[in-house]
C-alpha cells in the first residue's frame, strides 16, 4: 500500500519536472548545451616599494572586461592605506589610488581579482580613436629620418594596409633586429620597445594603433611576465595583433590591463617599485555569457529564469542546485552498494570543497588532516577530558592542521587562502571523533576501512558533480530536480540486496 | 553476483533493505522506539510485565553523580556498566571482580577508578548513544551464566537472541562470547552465532564474522547439539516483548542466569540480520507463513505453540548430512 503511494507520488513529481523540462526545450528555446564556457583564473598583483616617510600616493592600473575576459570580485588589500578610482588622465584605462597619509620602508600593496576567459570572444573594444594622443613628438631628427625609412620599407613590399602591418610585424619578429628598427631601439630590444615602435609606424602611415599591456593567462604561474601587444582600429573597433617574439602563448589568452603609455604602477612619495604577478587556473566551474548577458538565446519568457539574477547570486545557485546531486549519489551508494560513512552526507561537503581544491590534493588534504588529527585524538584519550570540550579542542586542532599543511606544501598556488577557508573543517572534526571512537571499539580494520569508504564516496560525489553537463542542465532546467526527488523516492522503497550483503550471505548461496 | 542475489532471493535471505523498509517500517512505529532504545525503560517496562531483569545498582543521569559511585561500587564486587541508549554492545564494561587498584574487566585486563569515571563521564555525554544524545549509566548486576553453555563460552555471558515478528518468535539463535569479542557477546566484535531449532532448542549450526564454524574458536568444543532448557518458556518470554512495547519487529535478548533463571536482557528493534546466517536460511518464509497465519492466532500460548510446531530445524536442513 505504501509503497504504490510513493510510486504515485514520483510519478507525479517526475512529470512535473519533465514537462516543464520538454517545455522549455522544444518551446522556449532553451539550450541544452552550454554556449561558450569559460575558464577561471585567479590574479594577484603584488607591488613593493619603499615609501620615503612622508604621504605616498600608489596609482595602479586594473584590469578591464570584454573580448574573451570578465573580471568578478576585486579585492585591493593594503592595509592602513585608502583606496580611491580614478586618477589622472589615463585615457580609457581603469586606475586606483592607494593612499595613505604617512608611511615608511618597505611596503607591500595587493591587487587580487578572478577573471574568467571565454572561448567566444564577447567583443572588442570600440571607443574611437583620438587622433591627437596617438601622435607624438619626434625625439630627433634621426629618429624621425628612421621611422620614415623603416616605413617606406614596408611600405614598398607591401600592397595594402593589410600586407603592411604583417610586413611592419616580420621586421620585428626577428630576434635579432636589423637595418632601421635595430638603429632605433637596439638590436636585442624587449618586446615592449618593439610593440611601441610598430604603434609609432603605424600611426605614422596613418593607421590607428595603440599598445596594449597585459598578461597571458595560459598556465598557472607564480611569476608571470608583464606582455605587451597592439589593437589597430579598423573603422569600427580595435583587433588585437601581436609579435611572435619571446611570447609563446596563443593571443586568445592575452587579457588587456592597460593600454597606452602609461606605467601599470606609479608611486608618489616612494621608490624602489617592483611588481609581480600571479596567476592560476582554478577548478571550478565554468560561468557562461548567457549569465553575464543574463539572457538565454533570445527567448522572451525567462522571468523564471535564474539567468536573471546577478552574477554572484548566480554562482551561489550554480553550487547549491548540486547538492541534490551528490544526495542522489549517496543514497545509491548507501543503499544499492551498502557502503557506509561517517556521517550520512559528509561527502557531499567534502566533494564541495573538492572544487577549490581539485581532487588531488583534495584527497590529499583530507587524508593528511584526518591522519593527523587522529594522532592528536588517541592523544587526548590520556588526557581524560569531557566530551565536547575535547570535540572543541581537536576542532581548533583541525583548524591549525589545516593552516599549517597548506603552508608547507609548495605546490599549492595562491588560492589556497581560500580553498582552506571552504574545507569543511567542522565535518572534519566530527569524521576524526567517529572514526577513533570506531577505532577503539571495533579495531583498526573497521575503522580504516571506513574511512577509506568516506573518502571513496566523495571522490565519487565530486567526479559525478563535475561531469561536464550536470551543471549546466541542474541550473538551466531546475525542475529536473523533481525527476531527482522522484528518483529518491523510488529508492526509499527499495528492498532489494546490497551489494555488500551479497558477500556478508554469500555462505547462504552456496549448498 | 546476480547468481548469488538470485539463490539469496530464492532462500528467502532478507537484506538491511527489506528489513527496513517492509519489516521494521511497517511493524515499528517511531514513537515506540523510545521503550526499546532507552534500556532503563525497558527494565521498567519488564518489571511491569513479571519479567526477570538484571538487578539495577545504579542510575547515574549526572556528572556529580560519579564521584559519589565509587563507594557504592564496593558493594558489588561484580557489575555491567552500560549506556543506557547505547547500540551494538558499544561502551560495555564487565567486571569480574575487584583487584588491588582498580578492578578486573572481564577478559582481562585492569581498571583504575579514573578509568571507570572517564568512561562514565563519556557515556553520560553521550558519545555512545545515538545521535550524540546525553545518555545516562546503568549499572547492573552481572549475571552468573548457566553452565549450559560453559564448554563453549570464553568469559563474559551468553546470550538467546529471539527476532519476534507481530508477537510470533520466527528466529533464535544463542551468542557465545570469544577471546576476540573481549567477552561480549557481541557479533560484530567477533562472538559466535548459533542457530537455534526453535520447537526443540537444541543449537544447530555456529558461524564467526559470517562464516561456518564446527568448534568454539577458543575452546575447541563442539558447539551444535546443546539443548536449552525451558526452551518453551524462554520464547513465551520473548513473545511477551509484543503485548510489552506494542513493536511487531523486535529482537529479544534473554540470558541464562544460574540462580535466577531466564532474564531479559534487552529489546532490540533494529535486530541485525546474522541471524539468517547462524540458522543457514532465510527470514522471508517464516515471516510470510507468520503473516499467513497471523489471524488466527490469539493469545500467548497459540502464537508460541505456533512457532514450535512450523519452524523447526529439520524442514530446513542440518549440519551432519541430512538435506531436505
């Protein structure tokens, strides 16, 4: 009796979600795959420099959205200093002013920001050109006798403006230079003296150009260089063109920070600048442009879309609907397969912070912080302490754990900070108690083998919360999240064999 | 794998699945659990009923309870300390007498006071019992076991687990304490299961961690063959647990005292299911044929005279040779 009224129950749910799903697909539109997924990446600029005791004024640039780039959650860290945009005339850049009323010796000012890289570029940059900046004065008469002659080179062996700029560009792809361009900035000139000489030719003969700084965001790297590249206008918008000389990384993944002549970082009242730059690809999941466009193809009727909300509400959204998910995997798991964890949805925490820290070193982390806290644990037996205040100590225990093994470990990038933040620390503490009270009264094997049984569902949880649709689908169409519930609730009623207890009756088989 | 879960199906073998949702969600209501789980309920209730139970020394419900225990524990040499919601034979002590220091666990093995009052405070604060919730002490007078089971024992008590469905007992089987269950009679810790022929109470077949065995693993003695005295007596007791607590799936757990008689231990209602195993079948036919039968049986005697006469070993089969 029961069991049909759980089946009636799915059943309704799951037509419910189907025919709303089935609805928005075939009549609104709704695309069932993503359209031009991103990669993350995390930033950190990092500038020292010797303030001089008096006020010091740190004006820097930030890096802007568009083409294949969105910049999300800016964070400027500088203590004690003030924080203001804008600054002097810098064109159509993007400036901060750190401020602070009297500072000396060494200080140390950080910029940090997630950036997320399209695959389709969203559009180049269309402010118009003003003519006016783009010219500059002539140092000498050398130096305007030089640029007119390497001009008129690629001016002869080329037969438009099109051929011209490749040929301008073969001139200073070489790695040695020669003829006028190596009479102008050297024969062994960095990249920046070359981009900013092809800028001045082109504007010369009359096209449009402008440099443009920024870096590659191809791999992660500790320390990644400062490149520099150019955009020409062509009548209605700026394409980029790069130099193949020192820089391998391919020009999609070049995101724009400054462009112009002006430094990245300027300090009054201070000397001695260095800067450094940080970059790492991060594990999470993909944001597409229909979330930042807040549309979905060009359907009208999206009012119940959460495409609309913003972006950070988006994000938040995008993690939650997958819990479901990872509820689904662990009832499976418990109740087809009969494998047991400390907690009944533990793992599905853990596989969330999985995500910041990709499933590793996640792993990794989790085994050395349990290990370790159980060391601590079967130490606070001798101490004969009550309950939960020795919960509470082996939680602050847990917590220190953690800091410490994120700051030994090398190879973890900067977006530790945050990757420890998230590990579900309490969940950590709760699994080291069960497992030693486990330990101490069913012996090591049980315990061991559960905890392995834990960390095995997790993985599991993790790996199917990452397939790469399931996001996608989980938050574009969330009322197949009724079909999950359905799905459940058929699983509650399921009274057939585990897969454990097939080998626990195992000797009742045989005869 | 599908061969195995078939021959399971086919010899009615009953997994944690069906147990829960058919069997102990449709006999056991939520709000009953509390007669069971709670132990000092359960003595209170048995009392009512004129069920012999283990003598209660002491209740401790507090912390500063415990120190004033120590004096009181010098009136019994010998005693359980139990958590009163604990599971699975977790957070037991048995004691078997006082040394110089402390006291001697049975088992072996020594205990000091602090020992004894760690454990109490832990017990007390709950991390024994279900869901991390306050739990109190009991202890309890330790039986002196029957010399029934003495040749196969390894310290600690024996004990009858009878699994009795809608107040019909369907299953027995006796647990025999080893070395490696540290005098518990615990399964899960390594004790022995042996399956009980419930018209004759004699023991069948025995198993250890789910596999057959022919002798006491510390003792070497035979184990099956050992008729229980009683026998029809100890599952009217058992039977009892249903006009008791109102469950209809409940695991009876019964002891031999040598003085005292049958005693009731505890009530079970998530009773595991190696008890299928210790029987070598399955749970599913004698549950159905109790269901079939179940209108037409009234009171005490019929439901127990019931059970004797269609659950017995031979329709199953025995150890020695002889298949149906």
């Amino acid at each position: 009796m029961r069991s049909r009224h759980v089946f009636a129950l799915s059943l309704v749910l799951a037509f419910i979600g189907l025919s709303v799903f089935v609805y928005k697909v075939w009549v609104l539109d709704f695309p069932l795959e993503e359209d031009a997924s991103s990669q993350n990446w995390s930033l950190e600029l990092k500038a020292t420099f010797r303030a001089d005791g008096g006020p010091v004024k740190a004006h820097v640039m930030a890096p802007q959205a568009g083409g294949y780039f969105s910049v999300y959650q800016e964070n400027f860290i500088s203590p004690g200093f003030g924080l203001t945009q804008g600054g002097d005339d810098v064109s159509n850049n993007r400036q901060f002013v750190w401020s602070i009323r009297e500072a000396e010796g060494e200080q140390s000012l950080y910029y940090r920001a997630i950036v997320y890289q399209f695959t389709r570029s969203t559009g180049l940059a269309t402010d118009p050109p003003s003519h006016a900046k783009n010219r500059r004065e002539f140092a000498s008469t050398a130096e305007e006798a030089a640029i007119h002659a390497l001009l008129r080179e690629a001016t002869e062996r080329s037969a438009d403006n099109e051929t011209f700029i490749a040929t301008l560009k073969s001139f200073l792809n070489d790695d040695i230079l020669s003829g006028n361009a190596a009479m102008l900035i050297g024969r062994a000139a960095p990249l920046k003296d070359r981009v900013d000489l092809a800028v001045r030719v082109l504007n010369e003969a009359g096209i449009d150009a402008r440099t443009v700084h920024g870096v590659a965001l191809h791999k992660t790297a500790r320390v990644t260089p400062i490149i520099h590249w150019f955009e020409i206008w062509n009548g209605r918008e700026w394409t980029p063109h790069r130099l193949l000389f020192e820089v391998t990384a391919p020009t999609e993944s070049f995101l724009p920070w400054w462009r112009g002549d002006h430094p990245m970082i300027d300090v009054e009242g201070g000397g001695g600048v260095r800067i450094g730059v940080a970059v790492s690809q991060r594990a999470e999941s993909a944001i597409t442009s229909a979330m930042l466009r807040g549309d979905v193809t060009t359907s009208p009727v999206t009012k119940f879309s959460l495409y609309n909300l913003p972006i950070e509400s988006q994000l938040v959204y995008r993690v939650l609907l997958l819990i479901p998910i990872g509820a689904l995997v662990i009832a499976l798991v418990r109740q087809m397969i009969g494998i047991r964890t400390f907690g009944t949805f533990m793992p599905v925490l853990i596989a969330l912070s999985f995500r910041e820290t990709e499933l590793f070193w996640g792993i990794v982390l989790f085994t050395v912080v349990v290990s370790m806290g159980l060391l601590v644990r079967f130490y606070f037996e001798h101490l004969k302490l009550l309950l939960v205040p020795r919960l509470a100590s082996m939680l602050v225990v847990v917590v220190l754990l953690m800091a410490c093994v994120s700051l030994l470990s090398e190879s973890m990038t900067l977006d530790v900070g945050l990757s420890v933040a998230l590990f579900p620390m309490v969940i950590m503490t709760m699994t080291i108690e069960r497992m030693s009270v486990l330990w101490e009264e069913h012996g090591a094997k049980e315990a061991i083998i559960q905890g392995l049984g834990s960390l095995g569902v997790a993985a599991l949880t993790f790996t199917v919360m990452s397939l790469p649709h399931v996001e996608h689908m989980v938050f574009t169409f969330p009322e197949l999240l009724l079909v999950l519930l359905a799905t459940l609730l058929v699983i509650g009623r399921y009274t057939g064999p585990r897969l454990t207890e097939l080998y626990r009756f195992r000797h009742l088989a045989k005869r | 794998m599908f061969r195995i879960a078939h021959k399971l199906r086919e010899r009615g073998v009953i997994g944690l699945n069906a147990r829960n949702a058919g069997y102990i969600g449709e006999q056991n209501p939520r709000r009953l659990y509390r007669l069971v789980d709670d132990k000092v309920e359960t003595k209170r209730l048995a009392i009512e009923a004129g069920i012999t139970v283990p003598q209660l020394y002491e209740l401790v419900e507090s912390q500063f309870q415990i120190r004033y225990l120590r004096e009181k524990l010098a009136e019994h040499p010998r005693f359980v300390i139990k958590p009163a919601k604990g599971s699975q034979g977790d957070g037991i002590i048995v004691i078997d007498k006082p040394i110089v220091g402390g006291w001697r666990k049975s088992g072996g093995g020594r205990l000091t006071w602090d020992d004894i009052a760690f454990h109490l405070s832990n017990i007390l604060s709950g991390m024994y019992s279900l869901g991390g919730q306050p739990d109190c002490v009991i202890i309890e007078e330790r039986v002196e076991f029957d010399p029934l089971f003495e040749k196969v024992t390894f310290h600690g008590v024996p004990d009858i687990r009878v699994v009795v469905y809608r107040g019909v007992p369907a299953m027995g089987m006796v647990r025999l304490p080893t070395r490696e269950s540290d005098g518990k009679a615990n399964l899960h810790k390594g004790g022995v299961g042996v399956g009980v022929d419930l018209a004759s109470g004699r023991t069948t077949f025995a198993m250890q961690h789910g596999a057959p065995i022919d002798e006491h693993p510390d003792t070497g003695e035979p184990i099956s063959g050992i008729e229980i005295p009683g026998w029809t007596h100890l599952l009217k007791l058992a039977a009892l647990s249903f006009e008791m607590t109102g469950l209809g799936y409940v695991g009876v757990d019964l002891v031999l005292d040598r003085n005292k008689g049958p005693m009731l231990l505890e009530l079970n209602a998530r009773p595991g299911l190696a008890i299928q195993v210790a029987n070598r079948v399955g749970l599913r036919g004698r549950l159905d044929k109790i269901d079939a039968a179940r209108e037409s049986l009234g009171d005490l005697d019929a439901r127990v005279a019931f059970s004797q006469t269609t659950f017995r070993a031979e329709l199953d089969a025995l150890p020695n040779g002889t298949r149906q």
